[in-house]
C-alpha cells in the first residue's frame, strides 16, 4: 500500500513537472539576476569611492571595464555560448558571477578590482543574450511581444528594488551590495540547477537551438526597422550609462542628497520603466512606427538638457522617472524589431546586449571625465546633443525601412 502511494505520488509529480515549460525557469532567474545586477552596479558606486578612493573619472572607467567585458562576451563567446544549450550556459553564467564577486570583496587594489570586475560582466553576457533566444523561440508578432513584455516585467521588478537596496546596504557597509548580489546569483544557480535535473520538458525545443546554431552563418533576415530602434538604443543606453555613475555622485555634491535619497530616486526611475516595459509588451501601437522611435530620442535629449537646472528631489525625480519611460521604449523597440521575422534569435538578442553595452559603456566613461572637467552641465549638454543627431540619423532609416519592409504582425 505504502509502495503503491509513494509510486501514484511519484507519478502524479512526474506529470506536473512535465507541464512546466522555459518560461517557469526563465522568468524567475531574471527577476533574481536582475536584482543581483542593479544592486551591485550602483552599490560598485560606492564602494570603489569609499573603499578604494577612485574619484568620478576612475568609477567611469570602472563602470566602462563591465560594459567592454560585456561587450566583449556577447561578440566573442558568441561559440561558447552556441554550443551550450542556453539553460546550461545560463548555468555556468550564475556559477561564474557568483565566484568573482567572491573574489571581488577580497582583492585589496584597485588594479584587481578593474579585472574581477571586467570577469563580472564577460560571464554576465553568458546569461542573457542565450536567455532571450531561447524565450522568442517558435514566437512571432503578438505573442513575440506579449512574452518578451513579461519577460521585462520580470527583470525590470528587480531594477525596482536594486536601487534602494544599493543604497540601504551601502550606508551600513559598502561591501553589503557586493555580498548581497554574490547570494543573489548563488540563489539563481540553485534554482536554474534544479529546474535542469527536474524538468524533463525544457528540452522541448532544442532542435531551434540546433537549427540556428547550424545556419549561424546564413543571413538572418528581419525587419529594416532593427536599425533605427537600435540606433535609438545605444545613444538612450550612452545616456543611461553616464547617469547611472555621474548622477549618484553629483546628487550628494551638487544637491546634499544622501545615498539613501539617490536610492529611491533611482528606484522611481525603474518604476517607471517597468511600467513602460510592462504597456509595450500589451500594446502593439508602437510595432514597426518609425516617427515614434524618432521622438522618444529627441525627447530624451530635452530631459537631459532639464537635468541641468534640476535642483530639488521632485523635479529631479520627476525627469529621471521620463528617462525610465523613454529607455523602456527604446529597449522593447530594439528587442522586438531586431528579432522580428528572424531565424536567429540568439544572435539577434546578441547584438541587441551588444549596443546596450557598448552605450552604457561610452556613457559612464565619457561621462565620468566630463563630469570631472565641466561638472553635470557639460555632461547632459554633450549626451543631448548625441541623441539629436541620432534622431536625424534615425529620419534617415525609418525612411529607407518604410519603402523596403512589408510588415506583417
């Protein structure tokens, strides 16, 4: 009797597990990723600043060593990460991050910071670009927007929390947020680990792994409407890039605010871009409308220029929380047309990470020194100039993109 239950509870078990799908392991280990990211990039801030005494100029190129490594990792471990299954190397991705922020809190120069810190960001682009292939698989027009919109709901909460656990941690020890995102990955290989040995039904659809790895070669194909959305995302990610390293530093000199304070500020900022996320996965208004991409760039530049007279925590708050919007509407629109049509999702999402790391890379580095040679004026003076010169770029494209492409959602 009691072999007969333990087999029908074994059985029944068994069953359950069969019908969990990808997205049961994806959209968790995002969120929990996303958390251990945002939390270490902004809380790395602060901890260079007051551990190592790297000034604005030094946390710019230190933020820059993340991206270039990134950068880097989605270009040339291109192979590496071809050949894995994407939930193997999201595996060896979580594994990886967990130990060199281990080894993050034990090296003592800044020398050695800059490299565990560049390992940090090649091994991170073992985890996404793989993640996001393998989530757009087999899914086209509604539904490609739809899944890849709750997919940046799921990372974009942790971006919501990071800010202010950054800021919480680091005002009790500013090695917390580096701890903190070393448990934060450990948790994501323990439960990416599981659902491998688990759930018999993630191998559903590696034979589009197969397939794409077979034709990595052939031409993609597309939509033409990838190449502004992408220009627009690499000049808003140059933006984001600068602001995520000048802002925290330049609100406690220019402004008196506490890091605490710049914590919730940057968490009204990700609200917001969840929110932006979370509509253009459920709307489809915005699909292949070219003067839209044009706007969003142009308006991000006005912000940048009211960045420069912002002087209080509400208006502060209130153009960081329009930099949340307009950035969610140049990732989703870069995500969704740079996939669009295309039997190479991987490579796609590949080049995608890519742009966004090399802007967020250029940002905080050319950022960091603007700052320390012109203060913030200069800073959102330059970067608003680049995105209204995108924008006529952008003009450009939308214009050659609506006579080539024949869309169908």
């Amino acid at each position: 009797m009691v072999r007969d239950y333990i087999s029908q509870r074994r059985q029944t078990l068994q069953a359950l597990a069969s019908q969990i799908g990808k997205t049961a392991v994806i959209y968790p280990a995002a969120f929990v990723v996303a958390t251990g990211v945002g939390t270490v990039l902004l809380g790395m801030v602060f901890y260079a600043n007051e551990v190592f005494g790297a000034g604005p100029g030094r946390i710019g190129l230190l933020y820059a060593s993340w991206s270039i490594a990134y950068l880097c990792g989605c270009l040339l471990l291109r192979p590496l990460s071809g050949a894995l299954l994407p939930r193997h190397s999201m595996l060896l991705a979580t594994a990886l991050m967990t130990a060199t922020l281990a080894a993050i809190l034990a090296v003592t120069t800044l020398a050695w910071l800059f490299v565990c810190y560049a390992l940090f960001g090649l091994w991170a682009s073992l985890f996404w670009s793989p993640m996001m292939g393998w989530l757009s698989a087999n899914v086209e027009g509604k539904q490609l927007s739809r899944t890849m919109g709750r997919f940046n709901l799921c990372w974009g909460a942790g971006t919501v929390l990071s800010p202010v656990l950054a800021g919480m941690l680091s005002e009790i020890d500013p090695a917390l947020p580096i701890r903190f995102g070393a448990l934060a990955y450990l948790t994501a290989t323990c439960m990416i680990l599981g659902a491998v040995l688990v759930l018999p039904n993630l191998g559903s659809e590696d034979n589009v792994h197969s397939r794409e790895r077979r034709t990595r070669s052939a031409p993609g194909g597309g939509s033409f409407y990838r190449f502004p959305a992408w220009a627009g995302l690499f000049v808003i990610f140059c933006a984001i890039g600068a602001i995520m390293n000048v802002f925290p530093l330049s609100a406690q000199r220019d402004l008196g605010l506490t890091k605490s304070t710049v914590g919730v500020l940057f968490l009204c900022r990700a609200l917001i871009n969840v929110i932006g996320l979370g509509t253009m996965g459920r709307t489809r208004f915005w699909h292949f409308r070219g003067p839209l991409m044009i706007c969003s760039t142009a308006l991000f530049g006005a912000v940048l220029l009211f960045l420069i007279s912002a002087d209080t925590p509400a208006s502060t708050a209130l153009l960081l929380a329009l930099t949340g919007c307009l950035s969610a509407q140049a990732y989703a629109s870069s995500q969704f047309h740079g996939v669009s049509n295309s039997p190479q999702r991987s490579a796609r999402m590949a080049i995608h990470e890519s742009l966004l790391s090399a802007g967020l890379m250029i940002g905080a580095g050319s950022g960091g020194w603007l700052y320390e040679y012109g203060g913030r004026s200069l800073v959102y003076s330059v970067l608003a100039g680049a995105c209204f010169l995108t924008g006529v770029v952008q003009a450009v494209l939308v214009r050659h993109a609506a006579r080539l492409d024949t869309v169908e959602e």
